[in-house]
C-alpha cells in the first residue's frame, strides 16, 4: 500500500467511525483504537504535507490559529419563521393553509425546533465548502473552521445521488451533556457561566480558537435541504435522502395529515421533549410539498407556509428541603437550594442557586414550600415562586442568611453597594485558600498539566500545600504517597508544575488571583506595566490611566500588593522562578503610539488592507480599544464594506461616524496624507 492509499484508507475509516458514533450513536470500536487510528492518520499527514486535504477527519481538531471571520453573502436570505405560543393561532395558521391551496389535500411536516443557533452549510461535489451562520439574515459569518469540528457534520458526504453543488441548513446545539460539562469547569474557574445551551453554542462558534470549539462537543441537527432540482417534491422526503448521505436529521419528525395529527404531535413534545439529549424550545410546522411551499409563499419576512409553535418555560414543582452556603475562592458566600430530584428539560435537578439574600428574601422562602423551578432556556435552574397554596399550618423555618462564614465560624460582611455577603477570613477560611490554589493551577492560568480540583484537594488534606508557592516545594515522592496516585502521574504532576515557570507572565498575574482581575485584564495590565514589580508599585491614577482599567479594578490592584501576606506570596513564587515580566517578544506588541487613546472603536465590515485581527492589534497599538458592539460611548466605527443595514441603523441612531479603511490607516500613520 503505498502512503496515499493508507491516508485515504484510514481517512474513511475515521469517516465511518465518527458517522456510527456522532450521527447513528451506535459506534462499532472503542476511543482508543480510534485515537490510535487517528494518531497514525496524523503522523503520516504530518510527514507528507501534500496530501493535506481540508475535510480529512484529523482536521475535526481544530487548530489554535486564530482565523477571522469573513461576512458572506447568503445565496438565499435566511428567513426565520412567524412564532406563536397558541393552539388557537396553530388552527389559524392551518386553516389560511386550507384556504391557501383552495382545498387541494396537503400534509404538515411536524418536528422539534432545536435551540440552538442556525447555520448553512454549502456543499460541492460532495465535500463541506463553507459553513455560513445565520447572522442578520442576508449576510451571516463565516465559521468554516469551527464547524469542521462538529463531528456530526459530514466533511465528505456517503451514499450516492447528492447534487453538485446544495445548501442544507440547519441548527448547531450543545447537547445538555456538553453544557453541564463546560458550565461546572467554568464555576470551577469562576468563569462566567452560560445561562444556557444556546448561548453557550453561540459563544463557543464564535471563538476564534476552533482546537477550543472542538474540545466543547457540539453537534447539529439538519432540517432543511434547498438544492435546484431536489431530490423529490416532499420535505420530509428531501431531509429522509440527506440522512442517506451522513447528515444527522431528526428522527423525531412526523407528516401529518389533520389538524388533530398535528395538536397530538404538539401535546405529545409538550412533555416528551424533557427526555431529549438536547434543548428544544416548540416545534416547527412545515407544509410538505414544496410546490405547494411555493404556492403560498412569503410574507416580507417569514414563509407562510411554516410556523414556530413555541412551548412554555418547563417547570417542576418539588419540596424545598433544605437550604446550605457555598464560600467562593473571593469569600462569597451564595446560598443554595436544595430539593427533592425531579426531571426538569432532560436532567434531573436537585440543587438551584439562590443568588443572594436580597432574592431569598423576596421569595419569603421557608423550608418544606413547594416551589417552582424553572430552566426555560436559562440552564442553571432557578426557583421562581413559591407555590404559597400549598403551604400548611405547619410553616417551616424562614430561610435567612447565615451571618457566620458555614466554613470558619467568621462574622460575615457585606460591602456597600454589593448584594454579596462575604466570609472575611481570605488568609484562612479553607475554601477561599483551596479555592486560589485551584485557580491557580487551572486551564486559563498556569495550566498545570495532572492537577486539577481533586489533586488539589487531596494535597491540601495531606497538608502538603497551604498556598501556590507550596507547589514549587513538591517532591514526586510526596505526591505519590497520595491515596490513588500512581509514580507516573506523581512524576507527571511535578514535571508539569515545573514547565509552569514558563508560563508568560499574564497568565502568572491572572494565575495569582487578584479580585476582579480575569484574564483580560490581566493582560492589558501586564502589557501596560510590563513586570510584575511594575503593577505592584502602581498607584491609582497610574492604573487608571490604563484604558478599561477602572477605578474598582485599581483598588482592587491596590488592596492586593498592600496585604503583606500577598507580598510574600508572589515573593515566594518569584523565588520559585515564574515569569514576572514580559518576555522580549511579547514586550515588541507594546504600544507604538497613542494617537487612539481614549478611542473606543468598533470593527465593521470587509476590509481591503489587513484582516480583522490586525485592525484588532492595530488598534491596540495604537492606544485604542476594540469594543464589539455599538453604543453612545463608542468613538467610531472602522467601517469596511458590507457593514450589515443593522450596524448602520444604530450607528446613524446614535450620530457614530464611520471611519473608511483607508482614512484610518491615514490617521495612524500607515499610509501617507
Ligand atoms: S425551518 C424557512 N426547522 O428556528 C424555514 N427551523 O424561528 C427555516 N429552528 O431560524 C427554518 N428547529 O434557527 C426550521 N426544525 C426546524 C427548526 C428551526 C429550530 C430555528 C431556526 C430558525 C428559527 C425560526
């Protein structure tokens, strides 16, 4: 066999191997193999270059390049569909069908409608070309290299009698699954948490980083085909052949032929849609027959042969048993629900947040009230009312907030202005020290390799760490005397805590844990005082001299090099060698003039000169900000062409001038007056 054939061989196989996987969920070998069969495609792929090929399954692993996104014209405008949360307008809807078609027999399409974001996928001779979003309709991004990595999109189609060149679009999810997973190693990082499948989905197409997309588990379900001729005149039949071709299309669909078939499908999903994998938020009625689909038309914006039947908010009503205090790395102390298990959108829930005292007290919450718990869309469950009804002479206890830290017995403050409590005791309450540590050692900070919150923990319980600096200190005989850790993973933790000293130091100020400073801001102060000694010397107008530095953040700054204890901290971690300045490289990214300080700018549009990302850099070189969306603080827009008519409107709403491409460049020097 020579080299190529085995490339192609082991290319299909994967092919099929992912296809039984991702789309029939039923795969036919075990991860490893798969691994072994992908590491060979890759090592063969890595040696011989010219064979590279865009839709090898190698590339479903995204890269850390970071791409950015073109705007694309949609070949047809992307229309969404007129929505209605009444049966009475369901009626409606297919009488005007009834009478639409002058009484000529036709069948409704009935199938879930996926909460996710919508996506285009255009094909040619049968490989994945371009994967466009939705964006305002007329113009969507271009997300290509992210939806490579859905691994339920084929990059090659199987089967046969696809046409040349077709558009299928559909809808891209996180399955529940992938969303608990990504959420709790966000809470793990105090990383913004995402308030449901759906943003989350969004959030995670746009990323600039597709090895990121790939490791967070999308998927996709197709339901609509458009191709010129298409295979049949049936919608259903249409999306029944693009399954023979690799695409995943619901299996939960249904033509039916009576406006009663029609109500049934709705109840039946009502309730059913609560065991699904992913989330659902109505179903969408479709008239089959695209000739009839073309007989009745479009309004301006919305087909009229085909609605949205929205479901309402899910909601369980369950028995709040009791209520516990979580103390947060920063001594936050949030209360927590906890009640009864009861299903809710496909998991089951037994814990919700309470937020703060300020939302258990305009509850008026005792324990033992039966209370509404409620997803709709926003994941994270949240108890909305208490079903007041219910509640007996036998009241129970009012819920209040603790005024003692649940941990360390310490008095519990409240700074003004904030609707936090919060357990003072940072130097020794164990949750907050444990809680840095982890931070510490985490993915977006140090990233050190083999430690995660349960090593953490369980060297924190030998007394083997007290702080970061302790883990400098390790020695692989420690660690493997830990109950379950092996020699390997001993030596694996130690390696990977001494490759951290190569961390950039960014990521070592972020790593440190200062209130308020995540990993954005971390950056800008890092690429603004350049050392460590630099930041903590700083004084306030020198921090907020920095654009996007405020005045809580310089405070915050402040606080932290003012405490001895943190002193010493970063003292000890500047002995145990970190980066505690830039390194020559990043140092030549620095400022080169301030002719845009103080400017907030908005990147619009097609550029000519430099991409999107180098406007993004230029920008900052320059002093400026690179802000996403408008607003009346922004300065002005770096307008290039086919700004979408939204941008524009708002622009012009708010008297933001747009700046061309080239008149940019003029004002930071890069062309000549
Ligand atoms: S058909 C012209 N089918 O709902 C018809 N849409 O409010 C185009 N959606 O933008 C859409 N599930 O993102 C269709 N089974 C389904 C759907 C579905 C979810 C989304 C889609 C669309 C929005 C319309």
């Amino acid at each position: 066999m020579t080299v190529k054939e085995e490339i192609d061989a082991l290319r299909a196989e994967l092919d099929t191997h992912n296809y039984n996987y991702y789309v029939l969920n039923a795969p036919t070998i075990g991860d490893r193999e798969f691994d072994e069969m992908m590491r060979r495609l890759q090592d063969l792929e890595a040696a011989h270059p010219e064979y590279f090929d865009p839709a090898s399954p190698s590339q479903r692993v995204g890269s850390d390049l970071t791409d950015d996104f073109v705007q694309v014209l949609h070949a047809r405008p992307m229309l969404s569909l007129a929505n209605t949360y009444s049966r009475s307008e369901v009626e409606d809807f297919y009488r005007r069908v009834e009478q639409g078609l002058g009484g000529e027999p036709f069948e409704i399409c009935c199938e879930l409608k996926f909460d996710g974001l919508s996506i285009s996928l255009i094909y040619e001779e049968g490989r994945l070309v371009r994967a466009v979003t939705r964006g305002d309709g007329v113009h969507g991004d271009d997300v290509t290299a992210n939806v490579r990595t859905i691994r339920s999109i084929p990059l090659t189609l199987r089967g046969e009698g696809w046409p040349d060149d077709f558009e299928i679009r559909g809808e891209v999810l996180m399955p529940w699954e992938s969303f608990e997973r990504l959420n709790a190693e966000r809470e793990q990082n105090e990383e913004p948490l995402f308030a449901n499948p759906r943003n989350a989905a969004s959030g995670t197409l746009k990323l600039q980083n597709s090895r990121e997309v790939a490791r967070r588990r999308l998927d996709a379900y197709l339901y609509y085909l458009l191709a010129d001729p298409l295979p049949s005149d049936g919608h259903y039949e249409n999306l029944q052949t693009a399954r023979t071709w690799g695409f995943k299309v619901s299996g939960d669909m249904r033509l039916c032929r009576s406006l009663d078939e029609v109500m049934a499908f709705i109840s039946h999903w009502d309730t059913a849609r609560q065991n699904l994998p992913v989330a659902t938020d109505g179903v969408v009625l479709k008239v089959n027959s695209v000739r009839q689909q073309e007989r009745l038309g479009y309004t301006a914006k919305v087909p009229r042969w085909a609605i949205a039947y929205k479901f309402k908010a899910e909601q369980a009503l369950t028995r709040l048993s009791s209520v516990t205090y979580q103390v947060g790395r920063q001594g936050t102390v949030t209360p927590v629900a906890n009640f009864d298990a009861v299903p809710l959108s496909g998991t089951i829930v037994r814990r919700a947040t309470l937020h703060n005292d300020d939302f258990v007290q305009a509850l008026d919450l005792h324990i033992g009230d039966m209370v509404y718990v409620e997803k709709g869309g926003e994941i994270i469950p949240k108890i909305t009312a208490v079903d007041t009804d219910s509640r007996t002479m036998m009241l129970g206890d009012k819920v209040r907030m603790v005024s003692r830290c649940p941990e360390c017995g310490t008095p519990l403050v409240r700074y003004e202005g904030e609707a936090a409590w919060y357990c003072p005791n940072d130097s020794g309450c164990p949750p907050q020290l444990k809680g840095r540590i982890e931070h510490f050692v985490s993915r977006k900070a140090m990233n050190i390799d083999g430690l995660g919150g349960e090593t953490v923990d369980l060297l924190w319980r030998a007394g083997l760490v007290h702080d970061a600096a302790d883990l400098y200190q390790l020695r692989a005989a420690d660690v493997a005397r830990l109950p379950r850790m092996g020699q390997k993973s001993a030596l694996n933790i130690v390696h990977g805590i001494a490759a951290s000293r190569d961390v950039p130091f960014d990521r070592v100020l972020f790593a440190i844990g200062i209130r308020f400073v995540g990993e954005t801001v971390a950056k800008t102060l890092a690429t603004a005082f350049r050392s460590m000694d630099a930041v903590a010397a700083a004084r306030l107008d020198d921090l907020v001299a920095v654009t996007e530095i405020g005045e809580k953040i310089a405070q915050s700054v402040i606080r932290f090099f003012a405490d001895q204890r943190n002193r010493t901290l970063v003292e000890r971690l500047r002995e145990a060698g970190l980066q505690f300045a830039l390194s020559e490289a990043t140092a030549a990214d620095a400022p080169v003039s301030d002719v845009l300080a103080g400017k907030s700018i908005v990147i619009s549009g097609v550029f000519q000169h430099h991409s999107r990302d180098e406007y993004k850099a230029l920008i900052e070189r320059h002093g400026g900000t690179n802000v996403s969306s408008i607003s009346s603080r922004t300065s002005f827009i770096l307008a290039g062409e086919n700004m979408g008519p939204a941008k524009r409107e708002k622009a012009a709403a708010l008297g933001i001038p747009l700046v061309s491409e080239e008149e940019f460049l003029r004002a930071i020097g890069a062309i000549d007056n």
